[in-house]
C-alpha cells in the first residue's frame, strides 16, 4: 500500500520560506517508476499544480511559482522536498505530495500551511 | 497554461438519482484528463484516469468519456457515500491545470 505522509511547520511568517517534505512508504523513489509532486489548494478550495521531481532530480515547476519554487529529492531517506521563498499571505494553503507527474493516483492527507505574522 | 471550466459549479441531487458533470478545455487535451473525487477534509481520490479509464476499486457507478476539449464523468444511481466535490485535471500540457470543481450536495 502506497503512502505518502506530509510534515513541516504549519505556521510561516511572510518573507520567510516555506519548506515541506513527503516522505513516502510502499514505493520507492529511486525505482524510476514515477515522477512525485506537490499541489496546494487554496481555502476558497482551488487547486494549483506546482511541479515535480524524478529520482535523477530532474524537475519542472509551474511558471507561476518558478522563480521562487524549488523542489528536491532524498532518495536514501525515500522523500522529497518542497521550498518556497518570499512567501506571503497568498501562499496559505493545504499543500499536498503525490506520486505521478500529472494525473496522479497516491497523494498525501495534506497539511495546512499558513502564512501570517 | 490550458484552461480548464466545468459545469455546473453546483448541483443538487437525490440517491439514486443519474449526474453528469462536463469538463471542458481550452485547447485539444486528446485523453490526457483524470476526474478526482474530494470530501471535506480529505485529499482528492482519482475515480478516472485516461479520460474513461475506471480506477481500481472505484465502483462501476462511475464512468467517463470524451476525448479532444469535452469530457463527462456520469455517476449512473447516485448514492449517499457520492456527495462531494469533483475536480477534473489536465495533464497533456505542463503545467497540470484543475477545473474549479462541481460540488454535488443532497437535494
């Protein structure tokens, strides 16, 4: 059974920079068998793709975050990363890891980042 | 970035009851479009991948079509467990785009 599990802090401060990671269970990474993810859904409820990483490390990250988006893998400890720079209060959300580069079939419960002083 | 709309936004409905929820995009996708079931509180769950492909232990109540820029998932006897909000993805061209969800309440 596949499991991703979601940890970080759940409050960051504005201009600060937030930082996830998924850990995964049941599947390895460095299989090559897929790429992971990170959504986010904001709490009026949309969802935004903000990219994913191979094994290699070779990544792709929405143009809308790009500059201030980096995403990371550990494959000794099975996980992988999320930071976000320069954050702000448009960046509260309920972040999410999934396996899969597009329309992907494991994700984690999420956790609910907010940004505020 | 492709654009994804559904309609309705809302619904209403009784068990047993037929629903159709259209996913429409803003350029030719093919079949790259999944359907994702979501209950408050809890990450979406893939009900469809492939545009009609069921997931495994998704009930058979549940089916997909289209191809190209408009797409249906239809619940054949809605039932009790099925009230929730329903999202379609795109993922024929980076980056990944959601379609702002239907919610699916009890009439």
């Amino acid at each position: 059974q596949v499991q991703l599990q979601e940890s970080g802090p759940g409050l960051v401060k504005p201009s600060q920079t937030l930082s996830l990671t998924c850990t995964v269970s049941g599947d390895s990474i460095s299989s090559g068998g897929y790429y992971w993810s990170w959504i986010r859904q904001y709490p009026g409820k949309g969802l935004e793709w903000i990219g994913y990483i191979y094994y290699s490390g070779t990544t792709y990250y929405n143009p809308s975050l790009k500059s201030r988006v980096t995403i990371s893998v550990d494959t000794s400890k099975n996980q992988f990363s999320l930071k976000v720079s320069s954050v702000s209060a448009a960046d509260t959300a309920v972040y999410y890891c999934a396996r899969g580069a597009g329309s992907s079939d494991y994700w984690g419960q999420g956790t609910l980042v907010t940004v505020s002083s | 970035d492709i654009q994804m709309t559904q309609s309705p936004s809302s619904l209403s409905a009784s068990v047993g009851d037929r629903v159709t929820i259209t996913c429409r995009a803003s350029q030719g996708i093919r079949n790259d479009l999944g359907w994702y079931q979501q209950k408050p509180g809890k990450a979406p769950k893939r009900l469809i991948y492939a545009a009609s492909s069921l997931q495994s232990g998704v009930p058979s109540r549940f089916s997909g079509s289209g191809s190209g820029t408009e797409f249906t998932l239809t619940i054949s006897s809605l039932q009790p467990e099925d009230f929730a909000t329903y999202y379609c993805l795109q993922h024929n061209s980076y980056p990944v785009t959601f379609g702002p969800g239907t919610k699916v309440d009890i009439k």
